[in-house]
C-alpha cells in the first residue's frame, strides 16, 4: 500500500511540480539509476506520490555537480548525485534509497548531532575538516570532509529532511599534518653534534604525531657494518632488534605481534616500513629507520613519498651531525695544536733571552769598554754582531710578546701621554732610513687638547711597525705620518705611495704570519707578525685599526683610540727607539764598502736581500775576489747583462725575483748558461739541498755557513768552471778577514791502510773525448740530481735508451757506494767526471775518504756484480780517496 502523501511530506490531492518522468531527468549516472529504482519500496513510496517539495530537492541534488545528498522523511532516505557517489566508494550504489544511519553507521556517531541540531534547530551547520570513520575500501577509512547540514523543507513549509552539502579535504588535511611533522623533526633535530641525542629528540617529534607515524625506531651505523637501536618512539625498545646488519633485515619485525594502536580509531598497527638513511650520494648509509603504518590510511603513493622525506630528513639530520662533531673534534685539535704552538713559542722565546743576552752583553761591553782602542775592522764586526743581535732580539721579544697576548697575560699599562710629541719623535728615528731609500717622511703631529692614556711601549710598536712597513712596500715617492684629535678619539694615519695591496688580501691582512703572495717589497726579512702585533696592541687599548689600500696608488692605514683615562702615574721605561729602527730595516744598506783585492781569484756577484749580509760577505770576499752587490734577482740580473761575473753567490729567499727564479733566468740565457752559481740559504735539511741541485745550482750551502767553507766552495766552483786540475793557491789573509787554515790531513789508521795508487778520476782511453766533471756533496741526496744530469748528458751523445739506463744504473751504484763506504773524507763530496766519444764512454766516480767495509748485515752484496753487468769497472783505492771508473765501449757494427 502507497504510503499516505501527509506523513510524506506532501499535500493530500496535489501532485504539483516536475512530472513523473521528468525528476530524475539531466543525464546524470544516478539519474539513471533512480529512474530505474523502485522506490514503491522505501518508505517515500513510488514517485508519483512525491510532494512537489521533494521532487524539486531530488532534481536540484541531481543537477548539481557538487557533492550533494538529501535525506527525506525520519527514515532519513537517501538521494545523491555523481558527485557524492565517489564520496562513498563501494557503498554506491546500494545506498540509494537506503536509511542514512545504515549506510554510514561506522560514521554515523560523529554525523548525528550536527544533522539532527539543523533539522531541530532550522539552522544550516558549517564543519570543516570532519573526522569520519569511513569503511568504503574495504578498510576502516580515516577521511575528513568539509560539510554543511541544512533542513529540507516540506510542501507546508515543515521540516521533512535533511539537505547536506560536503566536500572531501582528507588529502589536504593529511598532507598538511605530514608538512607539520617534518618541520618538527627538522626543528627537533637543530645543529648537532650527539647523533644519538639526535636521535631520541627525532623520536620524540615523530611520536607526536601517532596518526601518520604509530611507533618508530632509528638505528644508527657503528662504522663496522653493523645497525644499532638508539632510539624509540610509540613502542618499547626490548621488542624491536637491539641490532641489525643492514636495514631490510628490520622488515622481518613481527608488526602485528607488536599491538601498537595506530590512527584516530585506535586500531592495531599491522604494517611498517624500513628505510635506510643514507648518508649521500656516494656515501654508506649512515642507519636506518623504522616506522608503522596507520591502519587508516592506505600505503599509496603519496604516504610512500612521506616516508621519504622523513627518511632523508633524519638521515641529513645525523649526517650534519657527524659532520658537525667532526668539524669541531678538528678544531679542538686545532686549538690543543695552537695551545702547544703558542707554549712552545713562549718557552723558545724564554730560552733564547738568556744566550742573546750573554752575546750582546759581552759585545756591547767590549765596544764601549775598547774607546778607540779596536782596529776598525774588528769594530765594524763587532757593530755588525751587536746590531744583528739586537735584530734578533727583537724578534724574538715581539714573539714572546704576541705569544702572551694570545694567552691573555699581557693588559696595557696606560700613561698620560703627549702622544703627538711622541709619534713624531718614533715616526723620525726612521727618517734617515726613508731618506736613503729616496723616499721623503712627511710627519705632521700638532699638539693634542689633552694628554692621552697609552702604554707608551705599545704605542712605539704600533708606530714603529706602521712606518717601518711603509718604508718596505714603498719605492717612490712619500710617507705621511699625521695624528690628529677626533672627538674623543685620537686617530693616527700612515699613508704611503707604495705598491698597495690586492682587495682580496685586505680581510687577511692582520693575521699572524700572512704576507701579501707576489708583492714587490725591499725585502723578505720579518716574521710576518708586525701587522698582526698592532691589531692586538690597539685592541688591548680598546681601539681599532683599519687599512685602505689600492693596487699601485699606496695604503692607509688608520689607528683610532680612546683618550682614555691613565692607569698610573708611573711611565714604564723607555726603550731604545734608534737601535729598534735599525732592526726594523734590515735592507737599509748604510755600510762602506770593504776594499777590493789586489789580486782576486775572480769575480763573484753578491745577491741578497739583507744589508748586513751582503756588507758581511763583501768584508768576507774581498780579500780574494773582486765583488759586486745586487739586492734582489732582478738588479742581479742587470748587474750580469752590463758584465758577466765568475760566479754569482745568491740567496735563495728575496722580494721580487728570488734565488730560484735568478738561477732559472741565467740558465735559460745561452751567454750565462755556464756562470756558476752557489746557493746561500736559511732552509736547511737535506730535502732543501736536494731542491737546489735538482735546479741545477752547482753548490748549496746552508746558513749559518762557516768563512772558511764558504771560500773553499767558491774556489772549488771557480775551478771546476774554468776546467782547471789543480786547486788555486789561497790568497792571502787580509787583517778584515780571518785567515783560512788548510784542513789538516786525516790521521792513517792501520786497521784502514791500503797501497797508494793514483785516485784522480781522469779517463785514460778517451783522450780526445769531450769531458764533463761534477761535484756532489757525499750524502744520499746527490743521488737523484746525479742520476737527472747524467741521464741529460747521455741522452743528448746519442745513446739508445737501453744503454742510458744500464750506465745511468752503475754510475749511480758507484756513488751511492762512494756515500756509503768513504770514511772521514777530507773533502765532503763526492766527484763525477763523464767522458763521451761517439759511442764510447766512461764514467770516474772518486770520493775523498778511506774505504771501511760495512757488516753484511747492511751490505746489499750486489754493487760490484750490478756495475760490472753493464760495463767494465775498475777500483783504484787510496789513503785520499777511491776511484771507480765505468767504462763502455762503442758497440759493434
């Protein structure tokens, strides 16, 4: 029976509004499937006893693509279009014309009082972002859904249903809560260096959020292959793995046995997933990662990228971490490697107080004590003594001075000072220097309103430094000193027209030991601490320092300081400014020139940076050579284009063109090929001598260098160049220079005597041959430029490369025997001469000392048997020396 048309909703005799077939009219799927429906079945009853009221709701929920559904009667029957047919998944279409409370009745506890409140009240509800538990999947669904409840008006104007409007925003919610988490274990994680810190705070963000992530662990590598459990989250720790060899193996874990809840229902998680957490491209995986799954959301894509995300989010965390712990392990060795350094320093610099001290004294003593007693030349020595010592000195108190700033044992002492009368007393005492130099010193230092509060020692450094580098960098044109007052500050510039600095240099200009890479200056003298030194000394008196420079067109440098206020009455004692400025130039070259020998053994060029070393050589030289000064490679380099010298004595570090480039310039020249040069230099050790020979420098000798050495290497060098046999007679001592003793003959040993036999290493079958002689010095660092040079030589005759080698090879042996065997030699070389006519060729080796035998335990046992599978070889032993001579034949054919 048709259900009575009033408890329908509709009038009772009316049958207004769209036509029978004309309600579910609009083309729509569930047009369709209403059409088809018999709704005689439900309790709205067949079609044609809808009121007018529904029939019009049915047909504007139809025609609207939005997500629509209407319930009608207290049966709450349903109609809804396409669009919320996707809403409820596989519930369509068997919810048409089914009761709402059925259909949705997993949901329908979060739904019933929003729907009954706007059916009761007459008043349309706004939710968004409902929570509602859908089962449309095959699962129990966490969805979301933005909707609005509003009654369904009958044909007399009561409440017959209810008309709902919704949206679905799962994907948007869910998304947004995933972004938020990630920003959480981002934030949770920060800068640092504890990894396993780390990971218990990213275990505590992740189980803030038990919907997308229900439990979770991380594991961390060990560096061994091996995955450790530090931390956990959502689940206790003894039910997880305490370790495991690689992150898959975590996808073994017993998840169901775990009966963790998971989601908004509270159902149990059955799935997670293992991800490593690897630390980079390239890189091994620094852990893994463990998490649940919600049972309310489905593994699909968009939750598999989440996973992802928070995988590399943890891994980059724990990767900067151990990054960041390396980082600062480095450092903490690098400030313990400092603290030693400056220890070091500070006690050197204690230890060397006390013999300076017992140089200078006894020096100045004899200087002061003697009247006009010395010879001149002895005074002049003795001034050269005193005013180096007084230089090094200076060095070394400026570095026991930054080394107590560095530690913080050093406060400025501050005095009321006239600063202005000071700074240009300190800026003169480098007037002379300047004017020397060709430089004019501009000092302009008005008197100050008020006296200012320094540490005049301070203040004499920083000056000094300032105007001593303005010196060095500066090659024409002027110095301007000015001090000036600027409210209550006093600010003092040194301005220079030298050559500037690079901008790239300028924010490394006043740390220690930096020096400006390729700059001209007058010399390479210093300790690369004066810069450095005035920072820290007008930071002790809470100023500033500051530099304005430009390529070519001069410096400014800028020192402001407070007036302040004084810390005592009582100025410390003055230091001696004048000895200080010589210390400061040691290029000033302010010396007279030794006289020149009568008969020289030739004519030696002096290259060096230093004043005093150069003075001392020529003092040193003169008696015996005719000498000539340059200051760098470049003046050298001109001095030997106007006339070519004997040989050329250099130092290996100057400004501008150094020793090594000097050498590589004469070389290079076919007319100063052949000029000897000898190597003068502060780098000791055996690497640096080998550095000099493979350059091709025919002798090197390190400072400190005896007199006496230093002439006979010079004669020996003169010698070989001019191809003479017998030594040059020595010159006569000279009373400014002391007298060479001749070394005295090694006392015979009757465990080491053998027959006297000629050792000079001559070649005896190559009387036409061209002829080649060298001299090492007897250590195992002439090996190598012996091996270079010969294989050149060789080479460049012709000989195939086989031969080469096999010569190259026995030579080699026959000196590195003549290293190993000769005992006190009289002379500390070992020589090669090397004879080429056409194919043929023989190889002397001769060292200067008597032969002793090693044990067998050091004894190779192969030199003879090695040499005389290439060549025919003879030894001829001697009390003055071994000859070994390598002679090959030219081959046959």
């Amino acid at each position: 029976m048709a259900p009575d048309p009033v408890a329908s909703g509709g009038v009772r005799g009316v049958a207004a509004g769209p036509g029978t077939e004309d309600v579910f009219a609009g083309g729509s799927e569930n047009g369709r499937l209403m059409a088809a429906f018999d709704w005689a079945t439900t309790p709205v009853g067949p079609v044609e006893s809808w009121p007018a009221s529904l029939r019009y709701a049915v047909r504007t929920v139809l025609a609207s693509r939005f997500p629509m559904i209407l319930t009608w009667g207290p049966e709450y029957t349903q109609f809804y279009n396409d669009a919320y047919a996707t809403l409820i998944g596989a519930k369509h279409p068997g919810a048409i014309g089914d009761d709402l409370r059925i259909t949705l009745a997993e949901g329908w506890a979060a739904l019933q009082e929003p729907v009954e409140r706007a059916m009761a009240t007459r008043e349309a509800s706004w939710i968004p972002q409902l929570l509602l538990l859908l089962e449309r999947a095959g699962y129990r669904e966490e969805t979301y859904f933005t909707v609005s409840h509003a009654p369904a008006f009958g044909d007399d104007g009561e409440v017959a249903g209810m008309h709902a409007v919704c949206t679905e925003v799962t994907r948007q919610v869910v998304a947004e809560r995933r972004q938020r988490l990630l920003h959480e274990v981002a934030t949770a994680a920060g800068r640092r260096e504890d990894e396993r810190d780390l990971a218990v705070r990213v275990c505590g963000a992740l189980g803030a959020d038990p919907l997308d992530v229900p439990f979770a662990a991380v594991y961390l590598g060990d560096g061994e292959g091996r995955l450790h459990r530090v931390a956990t989250a959502g689940v206790g720790a003894a039910a997880l793995p305490a370790a495991v060899g690689a992150a898959a193996e975590l996808g073994a874990v017993d998840v169901a046995g775990l009966h963790v809840p998971g989601g908004p229902f509270g159902d149990e998680v059955e799935r997670a997933v293992a991800l490593p957490l690897s630390g980079g491209a390239g890189r091994e995986t620094v852990g893994a990662l463990l998490v649940g799954v919600s049972p309310n959301r489905a593994l699909d894509e968009e939750y598999r990228t989440f996973h992802q995300l928070l995988a590399a989010q943890v891994a980059g965390a724990v990767t900067d971490a151990r990054a960041y712990a390396a980082e600062r392990a480095r450092a903490e060795a690098l400030a313990e490697l400092d603290r030693a350094k400056t220890t070091f320093f500070s006690d050197v610099s204690h230890e060397l107080r006390t013999p300076l001290t017992l140089l200078l004294a006894p020096i100045a003593d004899a200087l002061a004590d003697s009247g006009g007693e010395l010879p001149e030349p002895v005074r002049e020595r003795l001034t050269l003594a005193l005013r180096n010592g007084q230089r090094l000195k200076r060095l070394v108190d400026d570095l026991l001075e930054f080394v107590s700033i560095e530690a913080g044992r050093t406060a400025a002492v501050r005095v009321a000072t006239d600063l202005a009368a000071c700074t240009g007393e300190l800026a003169g005492v480098l007037r002379a220097a300047a004017e020397r130099a060709g430089l004019t010193l501009d000092v302009d230092c008005p008197p100050l309103p008020r006296p200012a509060a320094v540490d005049p020692r301070m203040w004499e450094k920083v000056v000094l430094n300032l105007v001593a580098n303005a010196v060095k960098y500066t090659f024409v044109g002027g110095i301007t000193v000015s001090l000036r007052a600027e409210g209550d500050e006093v600010v003092l510039r040194v301005a220079d027209t030298g050559v500037g600095i690079p901008a790239a240099e300028l924010p490394a200009l006043f740390e220690r030991f930096h020096r400006v890479t390729g700059s001209p200056a007058r010399s390479r003298e210093g300790t690369g601490l004066g810069l450095a030194m005035v920072r820290e000394l007008v930071a002790l008196h809470g100023g500033t320092v500051e530099v304005e420079s430009e390529p070519g067109a001069g410096s400014t440098f800028t020192v402001r300081l407070p007036f302040g206020e004084p810390d005592t009455d009582t100025p410390p004692p003055a230091s001696a400014a004048a000895v200080r400025a010589a210390a400061l130039t040691p290029w000033d070259d302010d010396l007279r020139r030794p006289a020149p020998s009568p008969d020289p053994l030739g004519t030696v060029l002096v290259v060096d940076d230093n004043a005093d070393m150069r003075a001392y050589l020529a003092r040193l030289l003169s008696p015996s050579w005719t000498v000539r000064t340059a200051a760098d490679g470049e003046a050298a380099l001109r001095d030997v284009a106007r006339v070519r010298p004997d040989v050329v004595l250099s130092d290996v570090m100057m400004p501008g063109l150094d020793g090594f480039g000097l050498l590589r310039a004469l070389r290079a020249d076919p007319a100063t090929r052949a000029v000897p040069v000898v190597m003068l230099t502060a780098r000791a050790g055996q690497e640096a001598a080998v550095e000099g020979f493979d350059a091709g420098v025919d002798d090197y000798l390190p400072k400190p260098f005896e007199s006496a050495e230093l002439l006979g290497r010079l004669r020996a060098v003169l010698e070989r160049s001019r191809g003479r046999r017998e030594p040059a007679p020595p010159a006569a001592p000279s009373p400014s220079a002391p007298a060479v003793p001749a070394p005295a003959p090694p006392r015979p040993r009757a465990a080491d005597a053998v027959p006297a036999a000629p050792a000079a290493p001559t070649p005896a079958h190559l009387p036409g041959a061209t002829t080649t002689t060298w001299r090492f010095p007897s250590s195992a660092a002439a090996i190598p430029p012996l091996r270079r040079r010969l294989r050149a030589l060789l080479t460049d005759a012709g000989l195939d490369e086989d031969r080469v080698h096999d010569l190259v090879l026995a030579a080699c042996e026959a000196a590195t025997n003549a290293v190993e065997h000769a005992q006190d030699p009289r002379e500390p070389y070992v020589d090669v001469r090397v004879a080429v006519d056409g194919g043929a060729v023989e190889i002397a080796v001769r060292d200067h000392g008597q032969w002793k035998e090693r044990t067998s335990s050091m004894d190779r046992g192969r030199g003879s048997m090695l040499m005389s599978a290439f060549a025919d070889v003879t030894a001829v032993p001697g009390p003055e020396g071994t000859t070994v001579t390598i002679r090959s034949p030219r081959p046959a054919g």
